[in-house]
C-alpha cells in the first residue's frame, strides 16, 4: 500500500504501477488529489482529508472480455462494507455508482490496461467520509452526500480504507472462483433506479427517457424507452428523470 499526502489521480499513478508490473493488490491512497478524474471525464472533487481516494491494481484471473463485470462486482463490494459499517439506505446506481438514499456517496473508476505482466484493471475509489456540504462545488449539493452527512458519524480513514481495499480483493476473488451470478443477485436488490423513471445521456449526447429494466446476465443495463423500444447500455450517464 502506498500512501500519499497528494497527487494529481491515483488512477494515473496506478496505471503507471501497473504498466510497469505492479502486483495485483497494490494499493495507491492519497489524502488528496489534484486532478481527481470521475467516469465520463468528470472531475471528482478530492480535499484533503474529506475521503477515501485510492485505486488498486487488480489482475483478476478471468477472461478480459469479463473485466467490465468488475465493475459491478466493486460497487457491490464497497456497499456491502458500508453495509457492515452499519449505515442504511445503501443503494446502486449503474454501472458503479454507491448511494444513501437518492444521493451519491462513492463512485468507482475502472481502467483496464496490458503490461508485459498480463492485462490489469485500476480500481479507483472516490469515497465522500468526513465532507460538509461546503466540501461539495454547488451544483452537487443536491446530489452528493458523505458519510458523516448521512448518518452524522464521523469515521477513522485508515480503517474504512483497509476495510474497503480488503472488501474489493475479495469482490475480485469471488469472480474468479465464477461467483458472478450471485454478485448480481446482490446487485439487483440494491439497485436504486429499477423500474423508475430514468433518463439516459448516450456517448453521442443524445437523451433517451424510459424506465430501467436493471442489469442483465452479463452486467449490461437494459431500457425501456416511452416509445417501448428497449436498449443496451454499455456506457454513458444514468440519472432519474426529473418528476414532470
Ligand atoms: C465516478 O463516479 O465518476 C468515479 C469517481 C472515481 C474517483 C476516484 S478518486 C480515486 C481515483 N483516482 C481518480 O482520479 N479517480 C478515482
């Protein structure tokens, strides 16, 4: 485990790491970042202090077409922690998305790579701990919550980050001995927009509003639209379609 007091995103130093044959497990923690990168070239906001920003370097025994599954298996897995940590209203968003109630808590960046080692993935974490609302940029207040924001519980970081690092190798170690099926039965109770009203911002920018039918066998979101016509969704941003 390496941790730092700053650096610009621990997924990029990771992928560095792994490029050049880091072990699977090894662990980059930093108390902030400057360049905190979220899915869809979001910036993910890292004060110091406030979270957990980490990412591991993981080289899951499975067939690389099976990577993006590892995503839902994370989500899962840091849910589940929060779980067991006692707190409540633990919900998923797709693809990776950890929730309290309607508003988002942790996210998780996933990045696959080669190296002359084997391919790999980076697990990057970004979970909000110890944030106020003034933590937060504006436009998120209505969407972001920290854990001590939830449930007024303040919460030792280096615990919830051995705690949450031991939950993903074990997350990892379960898809490898073919536990995929049961990860997403324990998915699809959590998940926070089945069946509601949902409006999906595809890669090419275009708005499709429908209802969410969840993940299939194969971790891939399924919809409706309001026309009945159904789609895939392998990538873009997810969000609950406003009440009118
Ligand atoms: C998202 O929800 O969009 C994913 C956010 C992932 C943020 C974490 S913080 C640690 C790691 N380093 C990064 O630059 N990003 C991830």
């Amino acid at each position: 485990m390496i941790l730092l007091e700053r650096t610009d995103s621990t997924n990029r130093l990771a992928r560095e790491y792994a490029a050049q044959g880091a072990a699977h497990g090894t662990t980059i923690a930093a108390r902030s970042q400057t360049d905190g990168r979220g899915r869809l070239h979001k910036k993910w906001f890292s004060p110091p202090g406030t979270g957990l920003f980490f990412s591991l370097v993981a080289r899951p025994a499975i067939a690389v077409r099976h990577y993006p599954k590892v995503s839902l298996a994370a989500g899962l897995a840091i849910g589940l922690y929060l779980e067991e940590m006692g707190v409540r209203d633990v919900g998923l968003k797709w693809p990776n998305d950890i929730l309290i109630g309607e508003r988002k808590v942790a996210g998780i960046l996933l990045e696959g790579g080669e190296s002359a080692a084997g391919p790999f993935c980076i697990i990057g974490v970004g979970l909000n701990v110890l944030s106020g609302k003034g933590d937060f940029p504006e436009h998120l207040h209505a969407k972001a919550t920290s854990l001590y924001l939830a449930t007024g519980r303040t919460f030792f970081l280096p615990h919830l980050l051995t705690g949450c690092v031991q939950a993903l190798l074990g997350a990892v170690a379960q898809m490898e001995a073919g536990g995929f099926p049961e990860i997403l039965r324990q998915w699809k109770m959590r998940d926070a927009l089945v069946d509601r009203p949902m409006q999906w911002l595809t890669p090419t920018g275009k708005i499709v509003r429908g209802m969410s039918l969840g993940p299939d066998d194969e971790g891939i979101l399924h919809i409706r639209d309001a026309t009945g016509r159904y789609h895939q969704v392998l990538s873009g941003d997810i969000t609950l379609a406003p009440l009118w």
